[in-house]
C-alpha cells in the first residue's frame, strides 16, 4: 500500500477551517446581530409588573449603514435566532483563523 504523503500544518488547519465554514453555511441559516434582553413595565395597575415582575422583551439589535436597528423578536422564536446569531458569530470567528492562516503563509512566502 502505498504511503500517504502528509500535508503541510498550514494546510491541514486550511482545509480543516474551510470544512467547517462549508458545513455551517450548508446546514445552518445565521443572521448579524446581537439579543438585547430587556425589561418593561406596561403600566396596568394589576399586572405583575406593578408588582415589580417585569416583562420580558427580546430584541434583535445591528447597525445597518451607520444606523441602528431594531427587532422584536416573539418569544417562540427567541431559540432560533439565538442560532442564528451563534451561527454568524461561529463563521466570523472560522474566517478570522482562516485569514491568520493565510497570513502566516504570506510571511512564508508561499502561495
């Protein structure tokens, strides 16, 4: 059997990076934002809040062309859009190493 000629370090984290950022953009959707929690009082004289139990309120929070915006996001979808977001913050984080990697192989000097 013939042997299997080992790839340089550089090149295996290369290849192990992009599996991974394939595999998140395949498999998962992903959005750009952070979750802001936040607490309201609704002012109904009865409700728990005036009893000090705040509503809860989830918000989706990103600039967009210098200007911040803002969603409300329900409840029932509050797990997925945490997905999401993890999904996008995951692929940055995979791009920055990818990007290191190339570094390191300029100041190499390799193509």
């Amino acid at each position: 059997m013939p042997e299997r000629r080992r790839l340089p370090r550089v090149a295996e984290d290369e290849r192990r990076v992009r599996s991974q950022l394939r595999q998140l953009l395949l498999q998962e959707s992903l959005v750009r934002g952070t979750l802001s929690v936040r607490e309201k009082v609704c002012g109904r004289p009865n409700c728990r809040c005036a009893r000090g139990e705040k509503h809860h309120a989830v918000y989706l929070v990103a600039s967009r062309n210098g200007k911040l915006q803002q969603l409300f996001i329900p409840r029932a979808l509050e797990p997925q859009v945490r997905r999401w977001v993890d999904t996008y913050q995951r692929l940055r984080e995979l791009l920055e190493e990818l990007s290191r990697l190339h570094w390191e192989k300029l100041r190499q000097r390799k193509p």
